[in-house]
C-alpha cells in the first residue's frame, strides 16, 4: 500500500534520515519508537511532503515517485491521502471545532458547505465531541484539541493516517482520552503510523514496532517480540531507560 525507500534527510551537516525504508500494508498500525533526535518526526514529515527529503522513493497506490523530486501535483495527490496528527495540534484559533474540521474538505477537497458540515459532524462524533463542534479551541482542553486534530485528520477518509507524538503536549492526566480514541480508530481499522512514547498503545494497539537511533531502523518486529526480546543492544538500553524491564536474558 505504502512503500519508502532509502529515505536521507539532512539539515545542514546534520544527517537526520540515513537511509530508512518503511512499508506499510492496509490495516497495519506501526508505531516507531526512539530517543530524541532520532528521526522519527523527519520521517512522518517527508512522508507527507511537510519536509523535503534529500534521496529516497515513495509508492502509494498508483503513484511512485521521488521524495526530492516529487510534482507539485504528485505532492497533493499523497497530502489528499494521507491525515496528519500534529503534536501541538495546529488548529486555527479564530474557527470553532466544526469549522477546524471543515475547512480542509472545503479548500483542498472541494467539498460543498453542507456536504462538508455533515462530514465533520461525524468526525466529531467519532472522537466524541459533537457537543463541543461550536466551541473555539481556547474553550477546549489540550486532550479536547487533539480530538479536534484528529477529527481533521479522518473526516477525508485518509487511506493512511500519520500521527506525531499526539500526546506529548497533553497533561498526564488528559493522555488517555486521545489513545482511547487513537485506539477505537485502530480496531476500526484505519491504517495508522504512529510515533509516540506511550508504551501501553504500542503493546496494545500495533502489529509491528519500529525502533529507530540515530537516523536508522535499528529494529523492528511485533509488539511482543520487541517488548520482551529485543535484539539489539540499543533497543534493549532505550526500552529499559523508558519501561525499566530487566533483559538481562532477552539478548
């Protein structure tokens, strides 16, 4: 369904992606796990075009093209069909929840007003905030916004949905609304890459898990395999600094 190959990615000397490959089948929820720096949000951004990779392949569906090279009509054909989850939200201050969810049907995908309306009341539905469509963000909580940003992210049927550490901004005691939600959209069966840090969705929610350091996939495997026998000694270290699990036989 989705396809990357050989992703680089620098910022200035500093090498960010170092040649990562990532596939993705219909269904699959892959959350990718690291340490600070390691690429994972470079990663999901040069999916979406929202960075510009130096060097790599993408096919998705029907298109196949260059991540550096890609036409500007290539580059919105994938945005149309990919969601993006941001960490810090990113909804429009001065537009009502409704009108946040509403707003890329009507610019990007031509919906009608109505069309668009009945959409995201839906999406809203989903995330369980159709009783908050007129309320502004300011009138929200953080774990209110980030439905809100999800909601945007589904109400176009995205074949794939990217979410980067969606609740990472979120105090403690708000995390579990949005990976309660996260989760419903995963026994859904909305295709979903997810970087995060949040153990418990991981274990629970993916069929693969990636870890990366560095720039590079270090590892990857199911949930169990990852979480209890990790292979490599990176793996092992960041597992035991984030979970405090004792592998001294895993390796």
């Amino acid at each position: 369904m989705l396809k990357l190959k050989n992703i680089h990615k620098s910022f200035g000397n500093n090498e960010i992606l170092k040649g990562v490959d990532l596939e993705v089948k219909k269904g699959d929820i892959i959350v990718i796990l690291g340490p600070s720096g390691s690429g994972k949000t470079t990663l999901l951004r040069s999916i979406n075009f929202l960075e510009k990779a130096d060097q790599g392949t993408m096919d998705f569906g029907d298109i196949h093209t260059s991540l550096a090279k890609a036409s500007k009509k290539d580059i919105y054909n994938v945005r149309k069909r990919i969601g993006y989850v941001f960490q810090n939200y990113n909804l429009f201050a001065n537009k009502t929840a409704l009108e946040n969810v509403t707003e890329g049907l009507i610019i990007a995908h031509k919906y009608p007003k109505e069309k668009a309306r009945v959409k995201a009341l839906n999406a809203l539905r989903q995330v369980g905030l159709e009783d908050r469509a007129d309320f502004y963000p300011s009138q929200l909580s953080g774990g209110q916004q980030q439905r809100v940003g999800i909601a945007r992210a589904i109400v176009s049927e995205p074949e794939v949905v990217l979410f980067d550490e969606p609740t990472s901004a979120l105090d403690p005691e708000l995390v579990g609304e949005v990976l309660n939600v996260m989760k419903k959209l995963a026994r859904a069966g909305i295709t979903m890459i997810v970087v995060t840090h949040e153990m418990s969705f991981a274990e629970s929610a993916a069929n693969e898990v990636i870890f990366m350091d560095e720039g590079v996939v270090v590892e990857k495997g199911t949930p169990k395999e990852i979480f209890s026998h990790p292979k490599d000694p990176r793996t092992e270290q960041f597992l035991r600094r984030i979970i405090n699990v004792d592998y001294q036989y895993a390796i």
